[in-house]
C-alpha cells in the first residue's frame, strides 16, 4: 500500500526527476531519485523517521554512509535505539575503523538506507556489519526501485523492507 504522505512529500521536495540519467552501478535510467533532496528537507526527514520508527524494535540502526546516515539519525532520535554508521571502505587515518560507533558482539542491527537499487551497497554494509559481529536480518529503504536489490539481499539472507516503491512514486507523477 502506498504511503500517500511520503509520496508526495518527496515529489514536493523535487527529489524525483525525469530526464536520462546515470546511476551509481553504472547503468542508466529515465529517472531519477535524489536522495540529497529529500534527506536535506525537514519535512521528508520528519515522515522517514516516523514510518523507519514503526518498523524498528529494539534494533541497533546501522546507517550506510553516505546517504543511510542522516536517515539512522533521524530515525535513533524518533526511536532512542543507537545507531552506527557502516563505511564503505576503512578510513585510512584515526582508528582506520569500517564501522562507526559502538557494536558490541551479537548485537541486532537493522540497516537504515535511502535507496535500493541494485541491493550492493545495502549487501556490503550487511558484510561488514557482520564481519564485525552483528547480526543483520533486514534492510529498511526509503524508495525500492526494484531493479534486482529485493532478490540479490535476499540471497543473503536480508529481508528489504520498503517504504514506498518506484511503481508508486512514478504512479502519475508529472513527467
């Protein structure tokens, strides 16, 4: 069932464009989701972390930098659950940690992102999370393009829970 409030808080903020685009794995779409948009806009910001809130537990929030990390912020204020941040590779400098905050071994993360396309940088964070001792199950996304990330995630394991698909953001939209 569609989120009509998100919906349109996402097409109110101009996260959604239509024109030929470039994505991050290398191939091309008709569409567009900025994601900087939409995690920039309080408005968005403040209906993510309710519905992100209604879907988490207890879990600990493992946001994945760059775009995951404001969203397991908002989320951690609205829930009071931590949160960590997973890398996408180790720092070179500091502590040189993949993993960003405290996880202690055996903890329940739930994985807080902002788009799933394919599913890999959902899956990597995943590894990481679990190379370092969590138990990782699920992953939550603002928008699912469902372009394969569904099936590759659950391969390994992770259920994907979206909160709005790319049927539903693009049903009418002006193009």
């Amino acid at each position: 069932m569609a989120n009509d409030d998100l919906i349109r808080a996402l097409r109110d903020a101009d996260s959604v464009k239509f024109g030929e685009f470039e994505l991050s794995h290398g191939g091309t779409s008709e569409y567009y989701v900025d994601k900087y948009l939409f995690e920039t806009d309080p408005g968005c910001l403040r209906l993510i972390a309710e519905e992100f809130a209604a879907l988490v537990e207890d879990e600990k929030l493992g946001g994945v930098a760059l775009g995951g990390v404001p969203l397991a912020a908002v989320t951690s204020v609205e829930t009071g659950n931590p949160y960590v941040i997973a890398r996408k590779q180790a720092k070179e400098y500091g502590t040189g940690n993949r993993i960003e905050g405290r996880l202690s071994e055996g903890e329940e993360v739930v994985i807080v992102e902002d788009i799933a396309t394919t599913g890999q940088s959902a899956l990597d964070a995943a590894e990481a999370l679990r190379d370092a001792g969590a138990e990782v199950n699920r992953v939550l996304v603002v928008v699912d393009r469902e372009e394969g990330g569904n099936d590759l995630l659950a391969e390994h394991d992770l259920e994907l829970e979206a909160l709005v698909t790319a049927e539903e953001l693009l049903a009418d939209a002006d193009r």
